[in-house]
C-alpha cells in the first residue's frame, strides 16, 4: 500500500496519497508494521503542498506512540526549526515528548497488570536438560510461547535478545522460550540453526505436543495465539500478559524493559 501512496506523491497526486496515507494511518492508531514508512510519505506530500505544520502534526503524532527512528528525527527535526525559528530547543521538544510517552506508558502499565497464580511446568531444554517453574520461585520469570513457522515471533527475536542483554547481571531474572505448536518431526534442528544462526542465547525449551496424557504449557497459560510473553513476579503470579504487540527491536525493549522493571518495584 505505502508503494502505491509514495507513487502517487511522485506523480504530484498530492491530495490523494495525503487521502490513503492519513486514511490507513488513522484505522491503525499509527501502529503496526508500515507505520513508519507510511508517515514518511503522509508528511512528504503534505510539504510538498507547503503544508509544514500538517506535516509536523503527523510526525509528531506518530512519535507519541513510537520508537524514534532517524529518518523520523531528521524529517520532525527540519520541520520544527522552520515552524519555530532556528533558535528553538529541538531537543527540549524530544526531551517532553519522552517524558510525556514514558508518563502514558506507565499509566498503561499499571492498568496491565495482573495477579493470577502462574501455572507450573516441566520441560526439556535443547541440552536436554528438565527445566521447572517451581524451581525460579523467588526469581521473575519471562516467558516467550513461540515457534519456528511464526514470522511476528521471530521477528520478536532481535528486540528480546536485546532486552536479554540488557539483564543479563540479574541474577534474579530468567527468561524461558518455549517452542511449542510444531508441526514438522525435525522442528528441534529448526530451532538450532535459528538460534546459531542469529547467535541467539535463549533458553528454549520444548512444549511438544504429541503426548496426549500432558497437557502442554501453552494449553495451561491459555495462549490463542503467538507470540504470546508472560511476565511472572518472585512470588509465582503472572503480572503481565502480552500479545499482537510490536515487533520491532526498539519496540520490543522499550515495551518488555518498562513492564520487567515495574513487576522489579512490587
């Protein structure tokens, strides 16, 4: 769709690509995977009409509800000195908008939460090791449900390295990657050249479904759908439960990192 939008910009049908890009932005709440690009055409047609502070107003809301990117910057940032003078504090403006977006995030946040006892598990880790639960009892536990057929779950995967990274001293933090729903018999070489090939260091563990005598983890969390990340306190009730969420890097750890360090303060 974005192709078609930035077409008709370069044909000069300006109102047009304006009509179909604020249109899709607007029904998807300025989220969700185009988002950024569409925003770039929205705002370059808008320009193109001399129609700076329209352009400015759709940049700036799409930073209210995103991670900032330099293309975004670079675009905002020309825009803000010729609307409010070369004199103006650009990064003041970014400073507020961060302090504004962290501020609704919280809210949000706090909103989220939950507190259901967290079902208890057993199973195997690709060394063949049995994993439990029971056994992180005073840590908080981050569970990611996916596999190796889902696109959103692996492109989930670089933002959760990040956020692994980010607390990897922690002792007091684990995060548990749970293969399940597979459907092919080798799915368990899938899953190594996925993590060799990335240099993932996840702990991925094994929800295999051909036991009809055990329920599965992900039958027990009541997952529909993938991914699908719980975020499980030191006492062994899940605080937070994530799905359909970005999947992009920034997002990903902005989203996990804000939501781990408030189940961190309880």
């Amino acid at each position: 769709v974005n192709d078609y939008s930035a077409a008709l910009l370069v044909n000069g049908q300006l109102d047009e690509s304006i009509k179909l890009t604020a249109d899709l932005l607007a029904e998807n709440d300025y989220a969700g995977m185009s988002a950024q690009s569409l925003v770039q055409t929205l705002a370059k047609a808008f320009i193109a009409k001399g129609e700076q502070l329209n352009a400015f107003l759709a940049l700036d809301k799409y930073l209210q509800k995103n991670p900032q990117s330099p293309e975004i910057l670079s675009l905002i940032k020309d825009l803000y000195l010729k609307l409010n003078g070369s004199k103006s504090d650009f990064l003041q403006y970014l400073n507020l908008l961060s302090a504004e977006k962290q501020k609704e995030q919280m809210k949000h946040l706090k909103n989220a939460m939950v507190r259901e006892e967290a079902p208890l598990f057993s199973l195997y880790n690709r060394k063949g090791e049995l994993v439990n639960l029971a056994d992180y009892k005073g840590k908080l536990v981050v569970l990611d449900f996916w596999a190796t057929w889902c696109v959103p779950c692996k492109q989930s995967f670089p933002g959760m390295q990040a956020v692994l990274d980010k607390y990897r001293d922690n002792k007091d933090i684990e995060f548990l990657f749970i293969d399940t729903w597979e459907t092919k018999p080798d799915f368990e070489k899938s899953v190594n050249d996925l993590m060799n090939e990335n240099s993932y260091t996840f702990n991925v563990l094994y929800d295999k479904q051909q036991d009809k005598n055990v329920e599965t983890a992900v039958k027990k969390y009541g997952v529909s759908g993938i991914p699908a990340k719980f975020i499980i306190d030191r006492n062994g009730y899940i605080r937070y439960k994530v799905s359909s969420s970005r999947t992009d890097k920034e997002s990903v750890l902005s989203e996990m990192s804000a939501m781990i360090d408030m189940v961190l303060k309880q």
